[in-house]
C-alpha cells in the first residue's frame, strides 16, 4: 500500500530524469578521477537510513505557542501516514521512533501491522517523565529517575519498562531515556545524591530490558532545568552508561551542548570505549536544539559524520549507532522539514563517504596539516545530490522530494480530511 500515487512520482521523475542522468555523469567522472567508483558510493547511501520521530509529524512549539496547520495528524495513526510520505518520497526514512504515553493505543501488535503496510518499522522507543500525565499517581515536578520521593521514581521506573513492553511488541529493540531532572537554584539539590539516585533507578529499567535490547542515556546540558541536570553532557553520560552495564550506551543529540562545542571529537571518544549508541540529529544556532538538520552548520554536521564514517571502518564494541531525527517543526509544514533533513543528513554520510581516508590518515601522519585538512575539505565543496536523488529514484522514491510532495496536495487533502488540532501548549 503506498500513500501517495505511484504514477504521480514516476511522472515527476521522467521530467527529472535526463538532467540527472547528466549531473550523475558527469560527477562519476569527476569522482573516478579521484579513484572513486560512484556506483559504489550510491550503494553505500541507497542503504543508509534515519529514523523519523513520531512526534515531528505534528507542528512542534515552543514553550510560547504552537501553531498548528491544516491538515497536521492528531494522532499516531495519522502520523504514520505522514511518516509514510516522507518514506516513500525519500526511500531514507523507513523506521518511526514512537514516544509514550504519546502514541499510546490499545492495540501494540495491531500498529506494527498498520506500519508494516505503509512501509514502516519502529525504531527506538522514548519514554516520557519530564512532563504529568492525566491520572498520575506522583509529580514528576520535582523530578523522575532521580527524584528525592522514592514512590516518585518508582513511578518513573514502571513507566520505562512498561516503553520496553510495548516496544517489544512493535519490534524496537532501543529505549531512549531521556530525563528533564535538574535544578534552576544553586543548593537546590545534591549533586552526588541526585546522581545517585538517577543510577539507582536507572539500574532497575536496566535489568529489565530483554537481551538483545539497549539503553540509550540523552544528555542534555539545560532545559527544562536551567542551572543544572542530572544527565547534563556526554561526561555524565558515559559514567551513567560504564556503571549501567554494556547494554547501556550514550545518545547523542546534537542540539544539547554548548554553542560551538567540538561534538565530533564527542562521537570520536563516545566510540573509542564502545559507548556510542544513538544520535539524534537537529541543528541549533544559540542554545537551541530544534532546528532543521544542516539548516544552520551543515559543516559540523559533516565533521560528525567524517567520525561516523571514521567509527564504521574501525568498529569497536559492536558499533551500530541509531539514528534519528529530532526536531521541531514551528513555521514549516513538518514533511517539508524531514524530507530536507533527511537529505540535508544523507548528503552529509555521503560526502563523508568521499574522503580519501588512506590521504587522511598519511597526512596526519607526517604532521601535513593543510593537506589533511584539504582530505576534510575537498569533499565537504562536492555537490553529492545526484548521488541522492539517484539512490532515491533507483528505490521508487523521487528524484525531487519538495518539488513532487508540493505536486501530490497531500496537506490540501488531509485539511478536508483531518480534524482540526487544538491550540494546545508547544511540545519539546
Ligand atoms: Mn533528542
């Protein structure tokens, strides 16, 4: 079952197709020259893939306002659908990461086969004590995992392993844990005695999770607490991670450090102790963490791959990293933003995938920086979109993913379809 018309896409992409058998040419021959078989490259995209968040169907907020549009999904049944559209027009997004008490429904197994026929897996589960629910025994107002109450983070506890329980049914195989616990006062709280707690906690959702699951810890420097948190960088992270047990390992989200920190070296050294379990990619220009991919240093985001990549031809510990998108969708139509994430994202592996790592490794060797620096450079300047859009093309997707979503109406169409979302607070 596909959600938007076949033909549609194939009418779209036989206008396309000529030019881009062209562009696709003529840059084969440019990277033969170099030594490199673009066929092979195209393979190694055409087998990449990010996770899309199930919660980034809808139009985020801020912790202002939300506006929604016509036509954004309400619930998980129509996030599917719309998760379904970026899949088919990308052919990059085949898993959705699903979030509770979110997406919650009656029937798990059900779901799996609803996303199963639009063409979509699940990826990793995310479980949710940073906010109240209706009905909710205790407060997570004063904090989860790590909270001073001990019915508090039991509370938090059974929650997280009731997300592996429905995981387990939908086929995911990661929890992410992130949690928003911290303090906005000096003197707050204890530094040591919260962080012992967290891990208390955190050890019982460990020895729940089934063999081949993973943890994966999200930390994050501030926000929702803005003077400290729990979880608050990958030094934390890793610490929380080592003392968890192999299962557990580091999430790393782009948005969640300080402006202009190295997080490539974070990947680098994450993977060097085989604790690099996930990514969650956005983009940030202050302190933010919900800015569309590659829309503001599409530079780091290729330096962050450079280490991917890096990591890939050197594994350690099983490397196998989940990847997914993660970020808000305020003035967009939230299709729009993942379709050019995604390609923002993929052209990132994909350029990364060109540096000639054996010119590299020699440079850094005999000290030659700029040449070195020229092995990072020459192929961060390359134009790898016909790589893309022929990757995309050769698995039925479109050669022009904005251009041939816009032609398909399907936002027009869901407007006369869907009901209207409430104007309710932003989510994070
Ligand atoms: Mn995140």
């Amino acid at each position: 079952m596909t959600v938007l018309s076949e033909d549609l896409i194939a009418e779209a992409n036989a206008r396309e197709i000529a030019a881009l058998d062209e562009d696709y040419d003529a840059l084969g021959r440019k990277l033969a020259r170099g030594g490199l078989a673009i066929d092979a490259i195209k393979d190694r995209v055409a087998a990449f893939s990010v996770a899309v968040p199930s919660w980034g169907a809808g139009r985020g907020g801020t912790r202002f306002a939300k506006f929604p549009i016509p036509g954004e999904p309400t619930n998980i049944h129509e996030k599917l659908e719309d998760c379904a559209v970026i899949q088919q027009l990308s052919r990059v997004t085949p898993r959705v990461s699903p979030h509770f008490p979110w997406d919650k429904v009656g029937d798990y197994k059900g779901l799996r086969q609803e996303a199963a026929a639009l063409g979509l897996g699940f990826d990793a589960v995310n479980s949710n004590t940073f906010q109240d629910q209706p009905g909710q025994a205790r407060t997570y107002a004063t904090g989860s995992l790590s909270s001073t109450v001990a019915a508090t983070r039991a509370q938090a506890v059974e929650h997280n392993i009731e997300c592996i329980e429905i995981g387990q049914q939908l086929g995911s195989r990661d929890l992410t844990v992130w949690v928003g616990d911290g303090t906005n006062f000096p003197g707050q709280q204890d530094f040591a005695r919260s962080l012992d707690r967290y891990l208390d906690a955190a050890s019982q959702v460990y020895a729940a999770l089934p063999g081949d699951w993973r943890m994966l810890l999200e930390h994050k420097m501030f926000e929702p607490a803005f003077y400290s948190t729990v979880i608050s960088d990958w030094g934390s992270s890793i610490l929380a991670a080592q003392e968890l047990g192999p299962k557990a390992k580091c999430l790393v989200d782009l948005g969640h450090h300080a402006p202009n920190v190295n997080i490539e070296q974070i990947v680098a050294r994450l993977h060097r102790f085989g604790k690099l379990g996930g990514f969650h990619f956005n983009d940030s220009k202050y302190g933010d963490d919900d800015l569309d991919s590659g829309s503001i240093n599409p530079h780091q985001l290729f330096l962050v791959f450079n280490e991917l990549v890096e990591a890939e031809a050197h594994p350690r510990d099983g490397f196998d990293p989940s990847y997914m998108i993660d970020q808000s969708h305020n003035v967009t139509d939230p299709i729009e933003s993942m379709l050019s994430s995604a390609e923002a994202i993929t052209s990132c592996f994909a350029k990364a995938l060109l540096v000639d790592r054996e010119a590299l490794h020699a440079a850094q060797e005999a000290n030659d920086t700029m040449m070195a620096f020229q092995a990072l450079r020459r192929p961060y300047t390359i134009d790898v979109a016909p790589i893309l859009a022929r990757a995309r093309a050769e698995a039925g997707g479109a050669i022009d993913v904005l251009a041939t979503y816009r032609a398909s109406r399907w936002r027009e169409r869901k407007a006369q379809e869907r009901k209207p979302v409430g104007l309710g607070a932003g989510i994070v």
